[in-house]
C-alpha cells in the first residue's frame, strides 16, 4: 500500500522535500539549500532509537553497505509537528536509476542488498524494502542510500522484502542474461518491479532447469497467481511456514548464489568495439586526446558529463586531469565494459551509464516526478561530445539547432566534435539511407551552435578532417 504523503504545509526558504520520498511514512529526504536531510518522523521513533542503539547502522557503514550520516539538530527539520530525529547524509555525487545501469551494476546493486539482509539478520534486524531505487553508485560502488529501511525482525517471520527483492533485481537479471540484455529497460516501464508471472512468461523454459529460477521466479509467480486474492499474498504466501534462522539464511544464500551464476558476457551489440574502429590512425588519435585533455583543462569545473562515452576512453582523460564523470552510451555492451573496467582498477570518480540519448530518460512515477528526467538531475560543468554528433544528426535526424538547444540545457560548457560528411564514418551512416542532409556542415554546425553558446576555440585533428571545439553557453 503507497502511503500517503504527509498534508502540504508551508516549506522553510530553501528548503525543498525530494519528490522522490513520499511514501514512506516513516521519515522522508528533503533539501535545504545545498544540504541534504533525512527526517525521522515520530512514527518511526522506536524502531529508529533500537537501530541507533543496536550499532546497526555503524557496522553497515564500517562495511560500505550503507551510506554515511552525521545526526542533525532536531530544529533542522522540515517538518517540526512530525519529526523524532534528523539526520545529514552523505551528499551522492549523481543520482541514477536502475534502468540506467548496466548488468553488472544491477547485478552489484542486487548482492549489496543481499549483503545488508545478512548484516542485519545477524544482529536481530531485517530489511524491510529491497527496491532497487535504495541503491545508488557512490564512488563507483553501490551503497545503500535507506537509512529507514531496517526494523527489528519478527522472530518466525519471512523475509518482507523477498517479493520486492525478487521483482527489482533478480527477474530483471534473469531476463538480461538469458533473453536479451535490453530487457533491463523494462525497468523504466515497471518501476516498482518486472511482475514475476510476466518475467516467467517470458524466460525461455530451459530456465526451469535452474533451481534458483524455478524457486524465485517460476514458483515463485505461481505462488503470487494462487494467493492472489487472499490477505496473505506475498512474502507470506511463498512461505507459510515458520521461517527458522537457518531456513532464513538459505533464503538469502540461495537467492546470492541465483545472482552469482548469472552471466551476460558483453559482446554481440553495435558499438560494444566502436572505439576499436576509428576512421583514423593513431597519430591523429593521440591528438585527439591532447586536445580533449587541453580543452576539459581549459573549461575547468568538476563535473563532466561524457556523452557517447563508449568503453571511456575520454572519461577517463577527464577523470585523470581530477574531473567527476558522469559516462553515458547507448551501448549496453560497452557500458558494462566500462564499468567493469572502473571496478578492476579502482577508479571511483567516473559513473558508466546506459542511455539513449535521443529518448532519454524521462521523469517517472508519481506526477512524473518520483524520478527524475535526465534534464532534472543535469549537473554537468561540461558536456564532452566527441565522435556523437553525426549519429545523432544523421542516424537519428535530430537537426543541429535541437541538438544545440539539448547540450545548452545540460551544461554552461560544451566541448564538441564535428566528423563531417567526407569522414569514413560518415560515410557509413549515409550508405545505406538517402543523404538528405544538406546543411550537414561545419558551417552550419557552428551556426547553430553560436544561437546558444560562444565558441572559445576550435582546433583541428590533425590527420583527420575532424575538428574539435570549446564553447561556452551565452548567459
């Protein structure tokens, strides 16, 4: 059941509750100028002094699992008439969704989850939500952002959350890896979950095969259809019995080893090897990259938003020079390469995400703004858009003055490529489609681009009829 957002009362100046937490009747997160709060609402005041007092929240930290937070004065609050305690977390450097990640990233996201359950049953508590929107990628790992979502475990009591757990993460996974990795933007479809009679539906039935899937997904949605008009549907009705601490922990290792064997080996997609393809010799690449690095110096700022980032080699430019990234593709295959490569070497400044930029995300969920579109949550110094242009231009006929106006809403900087007609790649667009693109050109590029921005420098590539420009967004 969706609680009901607290009555609408007058905010304090600058004060701003997440439009995303609303339903939890227990406390919410809100904003006040550049500082982020959570509330702990009366509500939630004995759970909330025994997880404090438990040293819970400590351990879960000390481990990573959950994000850091410093207590707040109570005068902090948003809501004085409704609040117990407040708290200060730690600020995330970017908020995404899980129909942003890659396989990997869910795959991490979901066995974070199973880790803080196992942390918690151990000292008598429980995790009572397991949405996948509890998690974020925090320094390049997922964390736990919910500090709400642990309460005392009812001693015989199933798993609450296990339902959840199952339709945000587990049915997702399954459908990636053994149907088709795009499966994951089903997610941005069914936010609260792929429904797991429509996930085994859609498994091929070898599935079946595999304890784990028949278990959690296949029985699982058979057991959701036969209690579905009962009070006990749900977690209760998966499992009627007493729920002992050992069948508690088989739950939960059974579901970790489900996660761990499945596989999605990055290949087979169309630019998962683009970078390895590059119309132009190594010479004309190296001054690629000298220019990118100048120009993301010269622009200067934190945050960089990588837009068609491949397998990251400019993000990582930007990252190298002390640069937060944010690294975009539409490319699952070679987002999941870039993740997995930021994960090998420890990077924690650069974000690998999937996302087509010609239907980005939109706003979702409650009045469209549960969750945030992309244009909601830009936070970008400067946009890097190397190698991009001509696909969106040519492959997906977005005309340059709207591709303008698209990088000017997401930052003040722009640092851009133009790959013009007589380019290989170019080329290749154009051979399989009539080329009606007359006005295709640097000149026209940098007309449309001077509605909106200033150029500050433009370079060429040598060894290539590219050519490489810094921009500023005119105030």
């Amino acid at each position: 059941m969706i609680a009901a957002a607290p009555p609408a009362v007058p905010e304090a100046p600058g004060a701003l509750q997440d439009p995303g937490s609303f339903r939890d009747p227990s406390g919410f997160i809100f904003r006040r100028d550049d500082t982020i709060y959570r509330q702990v609402n009366r509500s939630f005041a004995r759970e909330w002094d025994d997880l404090v007092g438990s040293g819970l929240l400590h351990s879960l930290q000390a481990k990573g699992i959950l994000i850091r937070h410093e207590t707040a004065p109570l005068g902090a609050a948003l809501r004085p008439d409704l609040a117990h305690a407040m708290i200060r977390p730690e600020k995330l450097d970017f908020v995404s969704y899980p129909y942003e990640w890659s396989f990997g990233q869910l795959r991490d996201a979901a066995l974070v989850t199973l880790e803080a359950q196992t942390v918690a049953a151990a000292a008598g508590f429980t995790l009572r939500d397991a949405t996948a929107y509890n998690v974020q990628f925090q320094r390049g790992r997922p964390v736990l952002i919910d500090t709400l979502s642990f309460e005392r475990a009812e001693p015989g009591a199933a798993w609450l959350a296990y339902r959840q757990f199952c339709e945000h993460f587990l049915a997702p996974l399954a459908l990636m890896a053994r149907r088709d990795v795009r499966c994951g933007l089903m997610l941005r479809e069914f936010v609260d979950g792929i429904p797991l009679d429509l996930a085994a539906t859609l498994l091929p039935g070898r599935t079946k095969l595999n304890p784990g899937l028949l278990s959690h997904i296949h029985l699982h949605a058979r057991a959701q259809t036969r209690y579905a008009d009962r009070a006990e549907a749900g977690a209760a009705a998966v499992s009627r019995r007493t729920m002992t601490p050992l069948r508690q922990r088989a739950l939960i290792d059974s579901l970790r080893r489900t996660v761990e064997g499945l596989r999605w080996e990055s290949s087979g997609t169309e630019w998962a090897d683009y970078a390895d393809n590059t119309s132009y010799g190594e010479a004309a690449a190296l001054r690629k990259d000298d220019l990118a690095r100048q120009f993301l110096r010269d622009a200067g700022g934190e945050r960089v938003w990588d837009l068609g980032a491949n397998t990251g080699r400019f993000s990582r430019i930007a990252a190298d020079i002390g640069r937060r990234v944010v690294a975009w593709d539409i490319d699952p295959a070679a987002t999941e390469r870039h993740y997995r490569r930021i994960r090998a070497d420890g990077t924690t400044t650069i974000l690998p995400l999937v996302l087509d930029l010609a239907n980005p995300s939109p706003g979702l969920g409650w009045a469209n703004a549960e969750r945030g579109s992309l244009e909601d949550r830009a936070d970008a110094d400067v946009v890097l858009a190397l190698a991009l242009v001509h696909h969106l231009a040519i492959s997906r006929n977005v005309p340059l003055e709207r591709l303008a106006d698209f990088f000017a809403a997401l930052a003040p900087g722009l640092i851009v490529e133009f790959v013009p007609k007589d380019d290989p790649m170019v080329r290749r667009l154009l051979a399989t489609r009539e080329d009606v693109f007359p006005e295709y050109t640097i000149e026209a590029f940098r007309a449309a681009l001077g509605r909106r921005f200033e150029i500050v420098a433009e370079a060429p590539i040598e060894g290539s009829s590219r050519s490489l420009l810094r921009l500023q967004r005119r105030s």
